[in-house]
C-alpha cells in the first residue's frame, strides 16, 4: 500500500492516522510486471476495498477489445 499527500484542500482527502497526514490511497492492481488496474481513491476507504470489482471491470473491458 501507499500513499500520495495532498498540499491544500482538496476533495475526498481524509487523515489517515497510519501515514499520519490527509492523504489518497490508490489502489494498485499488480500481476508479475503488469500494472492491470490503477485508481486513485479517497484515504477513509479500507486499502482492498472495491479491489475485486476494479480488476473485474478492467478484464472484461479488455476482452471487449
């Protein structure tokens, strides 16, 4: 997991008393080398939340190709 601070007042920031700031948590999908999903995401969201239903929209986008 990670995070990315924000400077200023920006929306859907939230303290996160873990990376002890106002932050986002993106969520990053990772198969080997492959990146198959990432999302920028409010920090108050559990770090797995809606991880399942990213990567099932991202695969069944790509077979639609």
């Amino acid at each position: 997991m990670t995070d990315d601070l924000v400077h200023g007042h920006q929306e859907e920031t939230f303290f996160n008393p873990y990376f002890k700031g106002y932050c986002y948590a993106p969520l990053y999908i990772i198969c080997g080398k492959h990146l198959l999903a990432a999302k920028l995401r409010a920090s108050n969201l559990d770090p797995a939340a809606w991880g399942l239903e990213e990567l099932q929209i991202g695969l069944i986008s790509n077979s639609a190709l």
